[in-house]
C-alpha cells in the first residue's frame, strides 16, 4: 500500500519527457536563439547570456534523453534563466489561455512546477540507486 516508486524505465520516460519540454520551448522561440548568431546583436552581456541558456538547453537534451541525471544540472539552469531572462513558457501555448496581466505569474508558475517535478524526478532516481547499510546489533556477552 502507499506511493510506489515508479520503475527505472518510467523513470527514464520521465526524463524524455523533460527533453521533450526542452525541444518543444527550443523550436517554439528558435527566433529568439537565432538572433545569436546574426551580425545586428544588441549587446555582448545578453548574447553570452542567452548562448548559455541555448547550450545549457542542447546539453540537458542530450543528457535526458538517453536518461543519464547529470542532464538535470544543465536543466536546473535552463528552466530558471528561460523564466526569468526570456519570460519562456516551458508547456506552450497553456499562458495564453490568461489574462495578459496575469501571464508572467501563470510562466513563472508553470516552470517552476517543472523545476520541482524535475527535482523530485532526480531524487527518486537517485534514491532508487542509493544502498544503505546499517549494522546490525552486537548481541551482548555474558
């Protein structure tokens, strides 16, 4: 009875399914990344800033499809700076269904239910790869 841990394999479809949320915001603004390697950029800072954010993307694709869980550091960068620099939506077209003056709420809300998904999802496979030994207890001698 209770929660069961669900199985390394849904662990790892889990991870895709984070990829896959990369991918999709990716494709959705590639606008925006390709502007990076344009000749009319505004300024060194942003461009440094949104190429971290375009390799931290590429590298937590890499690293979650094949299920590996060093791809959620560069995840754990990715979501925060797509929410706070480029106010990127990782599940698309679900803030347009708000309000206009309640969207960024909705974008920072939305990630950050991924951002706590993603760190659950870490746990649980680590937790899973995880042995502890205890002792056992000395019986005592008369």
């Amino acid at each position: 009875m209770g929660m069961e841990y669900p199985n390394s394999n849904g662990m790892v479809n889990a991870a895709k399914a984070l990829a896959a949320l990369v991918i999709i915001c990716l494709l959705r603004y590639f606008d925006t990344f390709a502007i990076l390697f344009g000749f009319n950029q505004v300024g060194i800072v942003p461009s440094i800033i949104a190429m971290l954010v375009l390799l931290s993307g590429l590298l937590a694709i890499s690293g979650l499809m094949r299920g590996r869980k060093w791809g959620f550091i560069p995840l754990y960068f990715f979501i925060p700076a797509v929410t706070m620099f480029f106010k990127f939506s990782l599940i698309p077209y679900l803030p347009s269904l708000v309000d206009p003056e309640y969207r960024r709420i909705t974008i920072v809300a939305l990630n950050s239910g991924v951002l706590v998904y993603a760190v659950l999802l870490l746990l649980r496979m680590m937790d899973s790869n995880v042995i502890i030994y205890t002792e056992k207890p000395q019986a005592k001698s008369w």
